[in-house]
C-alpha cells in the first residue's frame, strides 16, 4: 500500500508527531510507500534546522531528515505555513523542502490513502 503523510503538528509540544515518525518508520518496515510526508500548519516545525534538544531527548527533526535519507522520502514543506512561522531555506533542515499545497493534493492522489497526524 503507498501511503501519503501530513503533519500539522510541532515538533515537541503535540504526541501527533512522534505518532507519525513511528507510523512511517513501522509502514516501511512492513514493506509499504510512502513516496512523501507533507508539514503543514504548525507541522513545518519539523523542518527547522535550528531545534536543538537536550542531549538525553530525542532529536525529531534529525529522525526525520535519517528517515528520509533511509528511504528516499519527498519531505515537503509548506511554504506559506512555512513563512509564516520564520521557517525559510536558510533554516530548513537537510533532506526537507519547501513547495505548495499542490504537492499535497498530488501526494493525495497517488496514494491509496492519506494519513493526517494532528488537527
């Protein structure tokens, strides 16, 4: 099954994230897609290369930027939620992007289903 993710919620203050790392992560591992995971709203702080947590916490934005790198995963950014937050090129981590909405409507329609984590 090919699965497309979208991520509305933050990196630390929200479960949903966690939740969706670990679904990806646990799609993979039963041989399943998924060709790209989309940040939207308050989710494009996943992409924040400036996040650092504390040494004995874990590192989302780095999980994810492994994950991607792993499986060769679109992670998208969405630009206007992007920058709306402060989030812009310069400051976004490695293996992310930034683009529109259209890359969700597309990773919608290629997908035999799309997951939402957070409202």
């Amino acid at each position: 099954m090919k699965f497309a993710i979208m991520v509305n919620e933050g990196v630390y203050q929200h479960q949903s994230t966690d939740t969706a790392y670990q679904f990806v992560k646990a799609a993979f591992e039963k041989g399943h897609e998924v060709p790209r995971v989309f940040f939207y709203h308050d989710g494009v702080y996943n992409a924040n290369s400036l996040t650092e947590p504390p040494q004995d916490d874990r590192n989302i934005v780095t999980r994810w930027a492994k994950l991607a790198q792993e499986h060769n995963i679109d992670m998208v950014v969405c630009v206007a939620a992007a920058l709306r937050r402060g989030i812009k090129e310069e400051n976004l981590a490695e293996g992310f992007r930034i683009s529109g909405l259209g890359q969700l409507v597309e990773a919608g329609i290629q997908a035999d289903r799309l997951v939402v984590f957070g409202d």
